[in-house]
C-alpha cells in the first residue's frame, strides 16, 4: 500500500512454516511461486522475520535488498498473530524513508519561508499605516514588531514565554503564537527523526556484532572440524596400506582408497583455506610434469570408479618456480572438479608443454554441461550444479592462489566440452 506522500510499504504474511500467505505482489493460490524462488540471503531474512515477530512487540530487521537491479538498504518490522501462527511484515526502504524525510523537511521550510513572509508583509504594512497614525501610534508598532522578533529568538533558545507579555497588540500576540507553535512542530519533528535515527543506529550495530560472532564461530568450527578430522582419516589411510598387504586386488579395499583420497582433498582445502593468510608460501624449482604425474596416478583410480578415462599429454622436465602445496591445490582442484562434472564415460584430457618463451600451459579438458557464469564460478561458496555436492571453495582457492602469483586463468565453455586453461611464468620471483 502507499501513504499520502507515495511511499510504498509492502505488506507480506507468512505462516511460521515460511509459507507465503498473502503478498500484494503474489497470492497463495499460485503455489507459492514467491517462496520458489527466493535465495538463499532471502530465506535467512524471511526466517529471522519470522524468529523476531514472535516477541513481545516484534521488532525490525536491517538488510539489503535488490529493487530494480540496485542493492538499496531497507528495514523491515514483524509481528505475529499467534491465533494464527502468522508473520505479518511492513518493509520500509531507507531510500523511500530519505525521501520522506526530504519530503517533510521541504514541507517545513516551505512552512518557515510562509512564516517568515507573512511577518514580513505584516510588518511592511504596519510600517506603510503607520504613517498616517500619530507618532505614539507608531512607536507602540515599532515596539511590538521588536517585541515579536526578541520573543523568537528568546523562545527559540531558551523555550521562555516572558517577551510574550510586552506584545501589546492582539494582532502581533496571534503571529507571536503562530511563531511558536511552528518552533514547537519542529523541535517535535527533530526529536523524532533523533529517536528514529538512533533506534536505526542501534540496530545496525547489534546486527554487526551478531553477524561478527557468527563469522568467528564458522572459522572456529572450521578449524577444529579440520583437527577432528585428520585422526580419523591417518588411521583410514593407514589400515589401507595394511589391507593392501594383505589384499593386494580387492575392489572394496580400492573403493575405500578412492574414498579417503576424497576425503583427503577436501581436508587438504579446508587446511590450506585456514592457513593461507598465517603462512609465507616459499617458493622452489619444481619438475611441474613429474609431480603432476603423481597426482593423476593419485586420482586415477577415482577416475575409474566413476567410468572416467584420464588421458593426458605431458611434454617431460618443465620446470617453474612455484610453491609445492599452491601448485598441488591448483591440479587436485581441477581434477578433483573434472571428475567430480564430467558425463559418465567420458575422457578427460590432461595438457602439460611451453607456451611462448617465458611460459607453460596447463589445462584441464572434460565433456561436461556448459557453465553458465563464467564471472561468478570462481566466487566462493557458488555452485553451477548443487546436485553434484561440495562446497564451492576449490576455485576460489584457485583463483586466489593465480592472482597471488600472476597465473593467468582462461575459461571455455560449451555444449559440448570445458577446458580450464592456466599459464605459469616459467620463473616467478614473487613471494606470496
């Protein structure tokens, strides 16, 4: 709905399910369309609004919001109808409440200015009769026309009545009070964009302090999640080596190899996602083309389990100068993705030679389905395909670690195959 003054305010109802009940936009009989396709930020809002209305008196909820593909701040305030087990939500954006305020601050001056005008032409009449009244006439004018004047200015700083009483004329005390109610409307109106302005304030910071306490606690759990798992997964590792001694062919003990070589991957990312900015990566001359041998002799018989074929073409003794851990999780990550995005019984082209003079190339092809957001598929926590798992970090880390040691990336996507491309300076003298 809108007021007088065309600010929109949005009224939704949402059941404590955070099923759409009734919106101004969308109704409930279209199978709560509104709801499908909300993101994942708007979930989390919508259920905050739910949690907070359940209060005594409801309360406000601060975010950002898309409004005609811009990212504007907006406030909403939810209270519930517990008869009912409903949300009801106002949302107010803080671009449309400037706007009011501007609004009402234009309405003011404009007020002030017909004040102002209307003494002013008082008094330039009073002044123009007064010429043809006796001169004790005049001086009593001239008198209440500065009585007027030292009654707003003392009224404005001090909120006293006391000039009030020198006004001897009638007609003056009616300006007098026309003056003060407009100062008394103001100061009214102060106060409350004061008052709204801290509640905003207030909000915010204790908003910023959860959401402050949330990021600490993920690192938090991130970091003791990848202790708790490194145990574990020793002994895992361990035992297969035992069980290979004793079972050298046995397809079950390859399953559970494959298995902990996945486990192992991720563990290494989330290792090096909590080391990265504690740890100075030293770099060395590595023979690029034996150790990426090793990983695809550790990923190849992944590959096989999920009817993938890993055929690669690798010019023998490149050597650069990199870091050993950054360049293993450049290659795992891009294996570990082509077999995890690849068609079954596909082929997955692994190419390793020089480019140029000063560079070498390397680049994983696979037959997959097109990625869509070449810009956004090395952002953290996005996923093209969430069916398929993980949690989005292994091309951000990628991406990190290429910027970090001028590795340029070059991404081709079709129908019918991707091809992640990476060229190496064959001697970069940059620490990260």
């Amino acid at each position: 709905m809108k007021n007088k003054n065309n600010i929109n305010t949005p009224i939704y109802i949402y059941n404590f399910n955070s099923k759409l009940i009734y919106s101004a936009k969308f109704t409930a009989n279209k199978e709560n369309i509104f709801y499908k396709f909300q993101d994942i930020s708007t979930k989390i809002i919508i259920n905050k609004l739910i949690d907070i209305s359940q209060n005594k008196n409801g309360g406000f909820v601060k975010y950002h919001w898309n409004k005609n593909k811009k990212n504007i701040k907006k406030t909403s305030y939810a209270l519930s109808y517990d008869l009912w087990e409903w949300t009801i939500i106002a949302d107010v954006y803080l671009e449309d409440m400037k706007k009011l305020l501007k609004i009402k601050e234009n309405e003011y001056d404009e007020k002030i200015s017909n004040y102002i005008l209307q003494i002013l032409s008082l008094s330039i009449m009073l002044i123009l009769y007064s010429l043809f009244l006796y001169r004790n006439i005049t001086t009593l004018i001239v008198s209440d026309v500065k009585a007027i004047g030292n009654y707003f200015k003392e009224y404005q700083k001090t909120g006293s009545h006391n000039s009030f009483n020198k006004i001897k004329f009638g007609e003056f005390k009616v300006v007098a009070n026309f003056g003060k109610d407009m100062f008394i409307n103001i100061k009214d109106k102060n106060n409350i964009l004061q008052n709204l302005n801290k509640h905003l304030e207030d909000k915010v910071n204790e908003k910023t302090q959860e959401l402050t306490s949330l990021i600490d606690s993920q690192k938090q759990f991130l970091k003791n999640s990848v202790h708790e798992i490194n145990t574990p997964l020793s002994i895992i590792q361990t035992n297969i080596d035992l069980l290979r001694r004793h079972i050298p062919n046995n397809k079950y003990v390859t399953n559970i190899e494959n298995g902990s070589k996945i486990i192992q991957n991720i563990y290494d990312s989330l290792s090096f996602l909590i080391k990265k900015d504690k740890v100075i990566y030293l770099k060395e001359y590595i023979n690029f083309s034996s150790y990426l041998k090793t990983r695809i002799d550790f990923f190849q018989e992944i590959a096989k389990a999920n009817l993938l074929n890993l055929k690669f073409n690798i010019n023998e003794d490149i050597y650069i100068k990199f870091n050993i851990i950054q360049l293993q999780r450049i290659i795992d990550n891009n294996l570990s993705n082509a077999i995890k995005y690849s068609n079954a019984k596909s082929t997955i082209y692994i190419h390793l030679n020089y480019y140029k003079k000063d560079r070498v190339e390397f680049y994983v092809k696979t037959n997959s389905s097109k990625i869509e957001s070449k810009e956004e598929i090395f952002n953290g926590y996005y996923r093209e395909n969430s069916s398929r798992g993980g949690f989005g970090l292994g091309l951000k880390i990628v991406k990190d670690i290429c910027d970090e040691n001028f590795v340029r990336i070059t991404l081709y996507s079709t129908k019918k195959e991707t091809k992640f491309i990476y060229r190496f300076k064959i001697n970069e003298d940059t620490i990260t």
